[in-house]
C-alpha cells in the first residue's frame, strides 16, 4: 500500500475506472426475499454506466477503525484526516 501513497492525497492508495459495457440484463429469480436479486440487479445497473473505484487506507490512523466517518469528515477536528479523500473527490468531480 506504500508503494501506491501520493503526497496530495496520502490516503488513496489505488484507483480504478471501470468503463460502461453494454450488457444484457441476466435473467434473474424474482424469488421474494432474495438478496441475490438485488444484487443481480445492481450490478447489471453499475454495468451499464462509467464508475471509477478509489481504495482508502487509514491503517496508520487513531480513527482507523471508523474509517466511513473519517471519510465524511463528519468532525473537523476528530476526522480530518479524511480531508484529502473528499479533496481528491472535488478535484475529480471538477475535471
């Protein structure tokens, strides 16, 4: 994970873009209360359309363990470590 730190933004460790394919919906179980289709259906959607993964490390942090929290700074003080994911966030949302 090391390998993959950058100076700006010293908690993304690995990037991703997963580009959109066009494919053709699986035929999925409408059993009721199944959670496979659900998931079935999410990833068929998520398929369809450009995304890009962004992988966070926080493994040296105090707040490691409550890494969602520290992502959405959600207290200045506690949390800013997490500033540069949601700067990296902005900077790529921007361009």
């Amino acid at each position: 994970w090391e390998d993959s730190v950058r100076e700006k933004y010293p908690h993304v460790v690995y990037e991703e873009r997963c580009k959109a394919t066009d494919v053709e919906s699986p035929s999925i179980s409408t059993e009721k209360g199944s959670f496979d289709v659900l998931e079935e259906e999410m990833v068929s959607g998520l398929s369809r359309v450009s995304w890009e993964k962004v992988d966070v490390s926080f493994h040296t942090s105090r707040q490691r363990f409550a890494a969602h929290s520290v992502i959405q700074v959600k207290d200045d003080f506690m949390h800013l470590e997490g500033a540069d994911v949601i700067q990296h966030i902005i900077d790529h949302f921007l361009t």
